[in-house]
C-alpha cells in the first residue's frame, strides 16, 4: 500500500469539494492539495443539475431559503462575505459567464451544465491539484500531525482534511453516504431524509394523470395545520406528485403524517368558484363538457371520477349539493402522503452534521483542529432554484480560504 503526505486532501469531488480545492490551492500554490471521489469522475452532480443547464445561484439567496437547526445564523454569516454576488463574481474570473432569469435563478449563458465543470476542472489542472477518482475511503484517523485516511490502495497523512463527501440524495447516481466516517471522527448528525423530491402520495386517480401538468397552491398539511405553502406547477406522476413547489415541500412531506392540499383555482374564492361551476352545469349538455376551457380534460374526469359524478351524465340531472363537493376538490383536493426514505430520484439530502459541530466563520470543525465539514455533508438544504449550489460553493470558497 502506498503512503503519501499532503498538505490538505479533500474527501468528495461535487460542488462544495472543487471549489474547495482550489480556493485552497490558490492560497497555498506551494502545497499539495488531493482531491478523493467515490465516483468514476469529479462533478457529476453539477451535470444534471437545472435540467442539465445548471442553475449555479439565486441572485435572492438568504437565510430564509434554507432549512437546517441553526442555518439562519450560519447563512447570514457566511453571505457577508460570499453570498450570490461574490460567488458568480469568482466564476467570472474563472471565465464562466452567466444570465440571469426572471425568477432570479442563475445559468451559465451557454445553458450547458457542463460549462461550469469545464471551468472548474480547468482550475483544477492550472493549480495542479490531483484527483484521484474511483476510490472508497474505508478509514479516517485523527493523529497528532493532521489525518491519516485510508482507501485500498492508499494511505493517506494530511495535515488539513475536508469533507465534502454530499448526502445519500442518489439523483446523479452520486450516493456518497459519509455517515459512519462522521461518526468515527465522533460529529454527531441529525436523522436523513429525501429533499427537493418527488412526494408519493396514496391515489388511484395518478395514473389517469400522468405526466400532466397543472398551476396550483400546493399546502403541506400535518395536524390541520399548514406546515409549508407553495404556488407553482404541479406534475401528476403515477404514484406521485411532483413540481418545483412539491419539490419545496418534499423534506417535510417524506416524513409521513402529511397530506398535500391543492388548490387548483387560487386566485378565486371558494363562492367565485361555485358561482362558476354552477354556471358552466346550467349551459353544458354533459359533465364531461363541464371543465372545457378550465383544465386538461383528464383533471376534469379525476375530479368528477372523485366526487361520483358520471361524465356522461346531463348536467341538467346534478344538483348544486352535488356540486359543492367538486368545489372542494377543487380549491383543496387531497392527497395524503407516503412516508418515504427513497433518496434515488432526490436531489439533495435534509439533514446531516450538526451545524453546532462547526464555526460558522470558517467551516472548521469545533471539536477537531484542521477539519472542515461542507456543503451537503452538514445539515442544512436550500429551496429549488440553485440555493444549494450557492450554498456548496459558498461553504466551499469560506473552508478553501482558511485551510
């Protein structure tokens, strides 16, 4: 087995883990700075990131949209210095440019994710870091003179050791569950859960509805109280529900308990809604006709299907009681929710190291002198919309700049 020393080795090639290096690398252009990768390759997460474009940062990026014991005070501290503007400031010096969108969500200006790896791994080469990829960690040790990290084919003393190692969210094929690495270094960590993910849902009405699409205010619900609210546009799946607002809801949904209320209509009253309805009965022939104009044809007959309502009925033969419930499904139609701790099609994980367990100024580790723990190894997660890339590489710039 092979023995080397480094100044510095960094335990995840994502993300958080490049910037990380090379911030590094910059600082100490003298010393050797090693990247581990459990993966065939650095980055592949940034790959498939923002549907392949990319979504790098949200120029709105603040405390309020990440979630996590303690984030607030972490991410207020963190973004005096390397919030949105500085981070996409250092990409420009990396030769990325960006556009913005009317969301405030952040791409690189070719679209193509794989712009922002490209420049990160041309820093990566210019400072003449080593990535070595392929490569399972089996041992961390703290020793007297920084850390030895033992992989099959090498044994490792650093004197610096960052980890970088993500989540067990699997979206890019990347599980990098470093659990038990953290608990041999005796960091304590908050329970995993799925995030910005899919939410499976119990009804037999999904399948008629696959892949459809609608505008909705989906409320998380648990205990009759609103847990988390979302406008935006919901994807009917079979088997679940899906959608950037799901997304937002999805780390508390997975926990079970919940239910998912959507409101098909919100910018109308529930009287303005049955004013509507009870219109559309009294001038259509079927009840089939009845939502022509209003939704996707197989919204309707889910809703009608839901409320016992025929299509081929007259509309003539439905009285207003009948239609009072299809209101209801209307502005609040149900979905109660599967407890799941499926992480494949997840993108980032909830949970993590205790943010307690690290200084919030320099990401370095409270309890042992030289380790630095970042992006989504800790317990914190963004909303969707490039919070947690600005945040991976956010963490990433503040450990890089003070190893």
């Amino acid at each position: 087995m092979k023995k080397r020393n480094v100044y510095a080795a960094v335990v995840g090639g994502g993300a958080a883990g490049l910037m990380c290096a090379i911030r590094a690398a910059e600082n100490h252009p003298d010393q050797a700075i090693v990247i581990l990768e459990k993966a065939d390759r650095v980055g592949k997460k940034i790959l498939v990131t923002g549907n392949g474009r990319c979504n790098l940062s949200h120029i709105g990026a603040d405390a309020n949209s990440y979630h996590g014991d303690g984030s607030g005070d972490l991410i207020n501290i963190l973004f005096k210095k390397y919030d949105p503007d500085a981070v996409l400031s250092y990409f420009r010096t990396l030769g990325l440019l960006t556009h913005t969108d009317s969301e405030g969500r952040v791409y690189p200006l070719s679209n193509q994710a794989s712009s922002v790896l490209d420049v990160l791994r041309m820093r990566n080469s210019q400072l003449d870091i080593e990535t070595i990829c392929n490569t399972d960690i089996s041992r961390i040790q703290k020793t007297a003179e920084g850390y030895e990290i033992v992989t099959p084919e090498l044994r490792l003393f650093a004197k610096k050791l960052v980890i970088a190692a993500g989540g067990k969210a699997d979206y890019a094929g990347r599980n990098s569950d470093s659990r038990e690495l953290m608990r041999s270094l005796g960091l304590s960590m908050t329970k995993l859960s799925p995030s910005l993910s899919p939410v499976s849902v119990k009804s037999e009405l999904l399948k008629s509805l696959k892949g459809i699409r609608a505008s909705a205010e989906a409320s998380l619900i648990r205990d009759k109280r609103i847990i988390k609210a979302e406008r935006g546009e919901v994807q009917f799946t079979d088997g679940a529900l899906s959608g950037i607002c799901i997304f937002n809801l999805s780390r508390y949904a997975n926990r079970g308990g919940c239910e998912i209320h959507l409101n098909l209509l919100p910018d109308f009253s529930y009287e303005q809604v049955e004013r509507e309805l009870t219109n559309r009965f009294k001038h259509n022939a079927s009840c089939g006709e009845v939502f022509t104009g209003m939704f996707h044809k197989n919204i309707g007959l889910a809703l009608l299907k839901s409320c016992g309502i025929k299509p081929s009925s007259p509309c003539k033969d439905i009285s207003l009681k009948e239609i009072k419930p299809l209101c209801r499904h209307i502005t609040d139609w149900r979905f109660v929710c599967e407890e799941t701790r499926d992480f494949k099609k997840a993108q980032v994980t909830a949970g993590g190291v205790r943010l307690s367990e690290i200084d919030p100024h320099t990401f370095e580790s409270n309890r042992h002198r030289g380790l630095y723990i970042i992006g989504e190894t800790l317990d914190i997660d963004g909303d969707c919309g490039g919070y947690n890339l600005q945040f991976a590489f956010a963490s990433g710039m503040c450990a890089g700049d003070h190893l």
